[in-house]
C-alpha cells in the first residue's frame, strides 16, 4: 500500500512537473510554437513521460483548463453545501483567493493571444452558476435572465482578466467588494 502511495506522488510530481513547464512555455510564447519536446527538457524527463500522461499539447492544455475549472466548480459547490457561506456572486473573495493562488496558470491563460478557449470555458462555467442562481419560480425578471447571467459573467471575467494582466494590484478582499458593489449598484444580482 505504502508503494502505491509514493507511486501516485510521483506521478503526481511529474504531471505538476509538466504542467509548470507547459505554463511556462505558454507564458513566454505562441502556443502552436511550444513543443513537447521543449516541455519534456525543461520538465527534466523524457518525452514519452509527456505523452504517457497527454496525448499532445492540445490536450495538455484541456486537461489544464479543465483542472481549474473543475476546482472553480469544487469550490463553489462545497461554498453551498455550507449554509453559513454566501454564493459565489454575493461573497467572490475565495474565487479571487483561488485566482490568486493560482496566478502563474491564469496569468498564462489572460496573456496568450490563444487564450479564447480558456475565456469561453470560463465564461460558460460562470453564466450557468448565475443562471442557475437566477432561475426561482419568484424572480420575474424585467431583464431576461439568460442575457443577465451573460452580462455578469462577462463583466466579471472582464474584472478578472484585468486584475491577473496588471500583476493583481489590490487584494482579494478589495476585488470582491468592488465587484460586489458594481453587480449591486447596477441591480444585476440575482435574487
């Protein structure tokens, strides 16, 4: 049992390993120009370890993406199990908190000219939790909710994405409630 357990933390240490090297690349350089090869080198291990692992970049990139939203989504359902916590859109600090521990990944994700598919899986992810925050037989909207989820998710990845681009310039703290007071101020909370 002890063996399977170092076992996984080497695999574990490996794909953090690739995944920080990926990142690195992705940072520094077009996407179609990063290779597995390079990856592997800076990574220190061969390149049938990448590609025991992932299938290629492209998926290397998926499995990145999806890693943090899947974490994104973790975080925000264990946020509702807790009856004492707040939803996501009315108490964003541990989304900001998340963003910022994971700055080098989202920093690479907002600075690469490729970055779309990450923007329109995150974008997704956030206007689907609204909606489904939205959507009470009670709340008659005057504003159609499925354009309101859209306009809140892209304003606040639009908040986010400045916030990693300018190095994080104010806490997470400051950002929540800024943003908390924007969607307030402009009545587009959902109920």
């Amino acid at each position: 049992m002890e063996n399977a357990i170092k076992t996984d933390r080497r695999i574990l240490r490996t794909k953090q390993s690739i995944t920080k090297s990926f990142l690195e690349f992705f940072s520094e350089k077009d996407f179609e120009q990063i290779t597995i090869n390079e990856i592997a080198e800076r990574a220190n291990v061969n390149r049938g370890t990448v590609y025991l692992h992932y299938s290629d970049k492209y998926d290397l990139l998926d499995k990145c993406i999806e890693d943090h939203i899947n974490e994104l989504i973790s975080l925000c359902k264990k946020r509702e199990a807790n009856p004492v916590s707040q939803e996501m859109v009315h108490e964003p600090k541990p989304v900001f908190d998340y963003l910022r521990d994971n700055f080098p990944f989202f920093s690479a994700m907002f600075s690469n000219q490729r970055a779309f598919i990450f923007r329109d899986r995150l974008l997704n992810f956030i206007s689907v939790n609204l909606m489904d925050k939205m959507e009470s037989p009670e709340n008659k909207p005057v504003i159609d909710n499925e354009l309101k989820a859209q306009f809140m998710a892209s304003a606040f990845i639009g908040i986010v994405e400045w916030w990693i681009r300018h190095q994080m310039p104010h806490s997470t703290q400051f950002m929540a409630d800024q943003v908390r007071n924007l969607f307030e101020k402009n009545q587009v909370y959902p109920k």
